[in-house]
C-alpha cells in the first residue's frame, strides 16, 4: 500500500492495520528461518508498510492534538 491510502484510514483501522503487518512479518520471520520462504522480497515491503502505517498515525495524531491545543 502506499501512504495515500493509509492517511484515508482513521486512527482506529491504522492501528488494526499495524497489528496485521506486525503479524505479518512475524510470520515471515519464521518462514525465513525455516527456509520456506520464496518471496523475500515481501520482507522489506511489510517492513516499509509498518513504517508508513505508523508515520501516518504519527502526524495524525499530532495534528489533531495541534488543533486542541
């Protein structure tokens, strides 16, 4: 996914959206380890997801405290 999509998510589908790409590349840890994975490359995008996803979370989270303040 790229950013766009993930800054049309609310706070609440970003963190459930966190917890499955967590879930995700923990599951191709073990793939890795055990040689069973094939697309390895799938490691590298799940990671960049999980940082896009908390990026986004991030600024929303500050500009809605921006705003209260």
């Amino acid at each position: 996914m790229n950013a766009a999509e993930f800054r049309d998510m609310s706070l609440d589908q970003l963190d459930d959206q966190l917890i499955k790409l967590k879930k995700e590349q923990f599951n191709l840890r073990f793939q890795v380890a055990s040689g069973q994975l094939d697309n390895t490359s799938r490691v590298r995008e799940v990671r960049r997801d999980i940082a896009r996803v908390q990026t986004v979370a991030r600024e929303k989270r500050v500009g809605s405290a921006a705003k209260s303040a």
